[in-house]
C-alpha cells in the first residue's frame, strides 16, 4: 500500500526509497506483533531481542528480491507498454 500510495502521488514509477520504506514498515510491524504474541504466550521478548530473531537474518535476502523485484518491473514495462502506471485504461 505504501509504494502504491507514493507512485500514485508521484503519479509514476515510485523511487527506491519507497520500497525501503514499505520493507521498514513491514518489519517494525512484524516485530511488534511477534513480540505481543510471545508475550501473550508467557515468553516475552525485548524488540531488540526479536529483530535479532526475526528481521536481521532476512535483511540480505529482502534487499536483493527488492532489487531483482524492481528491475524485473522495469524490464517488463519496456516490453509491455500498457502496464505503465502513467497509462490509462480507459484510452483507446
């Protein structure tokens, strides 16, 4: 939602920094709700505790599907015109 909110606004492609936003997001939210579940549990961990856990061993992997994620979309707009955002569907 929120690379789909930034592009809409930038009414084009959303820059990288949008995805790296959305990737935070993703983890901030992650974390806080494994640490609400394990606490519910009765294991509770600290926030630094569980981003060991949960969010440092997928850091690497996470950035380098971004990356291919993005260009695969740029390549494939090249190819296809018509899935370009600044596109509309209703023209003819």
């Amino acid at each position: 939602l929120i690379i789909w909110l930034i592009s809409f606004l930038k009414k084009g492609e959303a820059p990288i920094w949008a995805y790296l936003i959305a990737l935070l997001s993703c983890y901030i939210f992650g974390t806080l709700w494994f640490c609400y579940v394990m606490g519910a549990k009765g294991s509770a961990y600290s926030f630094t505790q569980a981003l060991m856990l949960c969010v440092v061993p997928y850091i690497i992997p996470d950035l380098l599907k971004l990356s291919l994620a993005k260009i695969v979309s740029l390549r494939v707009k090249r190819i296809i015109p018509a899935l370009d955002s600044d596109s509309n569907c209703d023209k003819k």
